[in-house]
C-alpha cells in the first residue's frame, strides 16, 4: 500500500470530509489546502494526484492520534521523514486506543490468525531479537478489518454488491 490507499483508507473508514481532514493536518501543526487535500485522495491514475510524503502522512497520523485521543502537553512530537508499516500500524493503533486483544479480533474479522507474541513484535524496536517487520500484506488486511469494525457494510450495500 503506498500512502495515499493508507490516507484514501483512513477518511473513508472514518467518513472524513475535507475539512475534517484539514483540521487533522492542522492539529499536528501543517496547514494544508483543500486542493491539497483533494490532490492527495485522486486515484492514482488521475493526472493530477501528488504523492504523499512519509512526513505529511506522519503528520496525517500525528494530528488523528490528536484528534482521536487528545493533544498532549508539552512540545509536539516532530514526524518521521520515513514511514514503515509497524510505525503506522503503531499510529493507528495508538490513535484508536486499541489493546493487543482488538488487534487480534481485527486480524482474525478477515481471516488472519495472530497470537499476541506475533502482535507485539511489530511493535518492538527495530534490530531486537524478537522485532518483526509488518508486510504490506498485514497493513492491508488491518486496514479492511478496521474498516469492517468501524464502517460496516449495511443492507444497501450488500444488495449493490450481489
């Protein structure tokens, strides 16, 4: 998945609109236009869609865990130039306010069956014997289990779907 399926993702899960997605980006200090905005959710075909940035996602994340949980005291955290699989996987899972055990029954709502060792190892530091690299594989299919848990599909569409 590259950052603009992970941000595309995000504001449909959520139902985001425009200035919804402004104002996250703003909370994690960027100020960022709805041109902008609508430049980074073409598809990525369209002529005019821009590539997002590891650091304007980060900021993305940063400003929905803002959003999510509360602005923390102090100085904002800076975002990360370079992005990995396990540090948005920790981002959102930070942001969502989810447990080790919502993971799991995430993975599992799309078939994936993880232990909670398994689970913990994506978020160990880098280079420790027991750290595991995230695929994009697993990125993917957390981002369909989320978005069965917090945007099921209704009756409607299901019947557009048959």
């Amino acid at each position: 998945m590259n950052n603009n399926d992970i941000l595309r993702r995000v504001r449909y899960i959520f139902d985001l609109n425009d200035d919804q997605m402004i104002k996250i980006f703003g909370l994690a200090d960027k100020v960022i236009t709805r041109g902008e905005v609508s430049d980074y959710l073409r598809k990525d075909d369209h002529p005019n869609q821009v590539s997002l940035y590891d650091k304007d996602l980060a900021i993305f994340l940063n400003g929905f865990i803002n959003l999510k949980r509360g602005k923390q005291s102090g100085p904002p955290r800076p975002p990360e130039k370079t992005l990995t699989n396990n540090l948005i996987l920790r981002k959102l899972k930070i942001a969502l306010n989810l447990q080790t055990e919502d993971i799991i029954e995430i993975l599992q709502s799309v078939d994936l069956k993880f232990s909670k060792h398994e689970i913990s190892a994506f978020f160990r530091r880098p280079g420790t014997s027991q750290y595991r690299l995230c695929k994009d594989q697993i990125l993917r299919n957390f981002i369909y289990g989320l978005q069965d848990k917090y945007r099921p599909k209704t009756e409607d569409d299901k019947k557009a779907t048959e």
